[in-house]
C-alpha cells in the first residue's frame, strides 16, 4: 500500500536510508551483529560518528573552529544547555519569539538570566514572522527559530546579529542553503528532515565555550562533548547511523536541489491552497513554511470529511496541531512532490464532489 506520510516528526525517510537501516539492524558491516548491538566504542561505530560529524560540516560548509555533536534529549534539552552555557547570571540574551518552541526556549532561559525578546507575534497566534525589531549589541546572545512546526511559518530571510548568534533549526535543518558560518551555535532535532528520533545535532564554534563564572553540570557542559566526540557517554547509535545515512543521500542529491524541490512542493501546494475555495491558508503569504503547510476549510464544518476523504487515499498525518486546527502537510526532504501531487488532487476532487 502506497502511504504518503505527512507528519510532522517523526517524519518521513529517505526509502534507501530506510532499506540501508534495516539491512544493518540484521547485520551490520559483516560484524555478525546488527548496529543494535554493536558497542559504541567499535572501530566500526566510531568510523559512523567520524562520518556523521564530517558531513555535517561539509554540508554546512563549516571549518574546524566548529564542532559537531550528536547529543540526546531533543531540542528541548537545548533551551536549557544554551543558557547555561552562554548567559551570565548578570547577563542578558535576546529572544525572537515565533511560535510554542521559541517561547519554550525563551522560558527556560529565564530561569538563568534576563531575557528581552526583541519581537514576538503571539498576540496574533503566531501567524507571522516580525520583522522590526533591534537586537541589542550587549546581549549574551541573540536567539532565532528557523522554522515553525505548529503554526507553518518560516524565516525565508535571516535576521543579523551584533552578538552571539544561536538558531534553533530543527525543522528546516539541511533543507536549504544557508551561510550557517554566521551562527555561533546551531541545534536541531533529528526527526524532520536529517535523521529519527533520538539524536539531537548540536553545531558549535568552540571558541565561545568556557567563559561562564557558574558551574555546569558535567553532562550539560558542551566543552564535555566537543572533549570526548559526543562519546562521554552512550551516544544515541541507532540513531546517528541512520542520520549518517540520510546525509550521505543529501549530499548526493546536493543541498541546492534538495532546496529546489522544497521550493516546489511547498509552491504547488500553496497555489492549489490560494485557488481552491474550499481552501484558505492561517498565515501570512510572505513568512508562509515550506516544511509545514497550515491550512483549513472556509467552511469548517467540512474538515471531518475531507480529513475522511484524505484517508481514504492514504494520505496520513495532515491533521493540524490543536493550537491551529484544520490542517497540517509537512514536506520534509524524504517527501516526494508525488505525495504532493496526490493531496492536491484530493483537494480538487473534494471540492468536485461539493461542486
């Protein structure tokens, strides 16, 4: 049965990373053992992280000064480390607030220093990207979220920064070009577009380590992983394979048409949005996602039918987020424009049958 997977995280893989990872749970290398079992200080699990740190940086174009970690705890653990790595208790780190995840980081932040948030959209449900605000050249460290999960908005051009310059990027990482030296520190989750869940990419220039008075925890001290190459302690094995596989399929397709083909899933389904009647979009067309496409039904009373009518052509996990409702299609990497082609076609053959 053909699926087309539109979830939100975790998400859809590439079909030969797919392949690739379950021939390796069986056996992995010729070992006898699947990558399951095989201990993380293996020459042959070793060689895996090696990889995977090395094509990250290829793919970001990042030179040593940068290091690149496979941690675990998710995003979330990162609005905790990044404060109390780099805000001092007298200090103040600036926040640009768009959307649940960026007011998550934000809190937590709070919780080690003073934060301003430069700019926020929630009064308007996070329909929008603000766009005039200062940052403040004295703050520890200026904080963004590339791309919004739950409310279908994304950064389409980057904010600069007079200071420290930290992105949540979980959404939309490697899915697009970006000059990424501009940041000092980067960190995404896994599970959208590079890899499952479990493993959580941190990317840090290791220069700005090291200059908190206060003691951090031995686990929650990035200078602790860039140490011991994320092998302090158990690193997530599975996981890392798998995102060593997936980006090995990014760089063979190439970070430039891998963004080409983000670009036109996200505009086919948008035009089919602005053109059907039934169809209407939450938020604004400039700062519109090309990861997550949010949209409901000018009348709503006809969502349950149409949520019926997508399922019944196999098209999974377009439900919205409760804070949104209606609908949600995600169009990570792995997602073919086929998947896409396939929801724009139930579009108009619901709007048909309503004709």
């Amino acid at each position: 049965m053909k699926v087309h997977n539109f979830n939100a995280g975790p998400a859809i893989l590439p079909q030969e990373v797919v392949q690739e990872a379950a021939k390796a749970v069986l056996d992995f290398n010729n070992s006898g053992m699947g990558i399951l079992e095989i201990s993380h200080r293996s020459k042959d699990f070793m060689a895996v992280m090696d990889e995977a740190q090395a094509l990250v940086k290829e793919l970001c174009g990042l030179g040593d000064e940068y290091k690149v970690l496979f941690l675990q705890g998710g995003a979330s653990t990162q609005f905790m480390m990044i404060p109390y790595n780099l805000l001092p208790q007298e200090g103040t780190a600036a926040y640009l607030d768009t959307g649940v995840w960026a007011n998550k980081a934000l809190k937590e932040a709070k919780n080690f220093g003073t934060v301003n948030v430069v700019a926020s959209s929630k009064d308007s449900n996070y329909s929008f990207i603000p766009k005039d605000y200062t940052v403040p050249a004295d703050a520890a460290y200026f904080h963004i979220t590339t791309n919004n999960t739950i409310y279908g908005t994304q950064l389409q051009t980057l904010p600069k920064s007079p200071t420290l310059y930290v992105a949540d990027m979980s959404s939309d990482f490697l899915s697009r070009r970006h000059d990424f030296s501009q940041f000092d520190l980067i960190y995404a989750g896994a599970q959208k577009n590079v890899g499952p869940a479990g493993a959580t990419i941190v990317i840090v220039k290791e220069s700005i380590l090291g200059k908190m008075s206060r003691v951090i925890p031995t686990m929650l001290d990035y200078r602790t992983h860039v140490k011991d190459g994320s092998m302090f302690n158990t690193p997530p094995v599975f996981s890392t394979y798998v995102c060593m596989l997936t980006l090995r399929w990014i760089k063979k397709h190439g970070l430039a048409n891998i963004e080409k083909m983000n670009l036109d899933k996200a505009t086919l389904l948008y035009n089919e949005i602005d053109r059907n009647p039934l169809f209407k979009g939450t938020t604004a067309v400039e700062d519109r996602s090309w990861m997550n496409v949010n949209f409901v039904m000018n009348d709503a009373s006809m969502e349950e039918d149409f949520k019926k009518f997508a399922k019944e052509r196999n098209l999974i996990g377009i439900a919205g987020h409760r804070s949104v409702g209606g609908f949600r299609a995600s169009l990570y990497n792995a997602l073919p424009i086929e998947s896409v082609q396939a929801l724009v076609s139930a579009m108009q053959d619901f709007e048909k049958s309503k004709a």
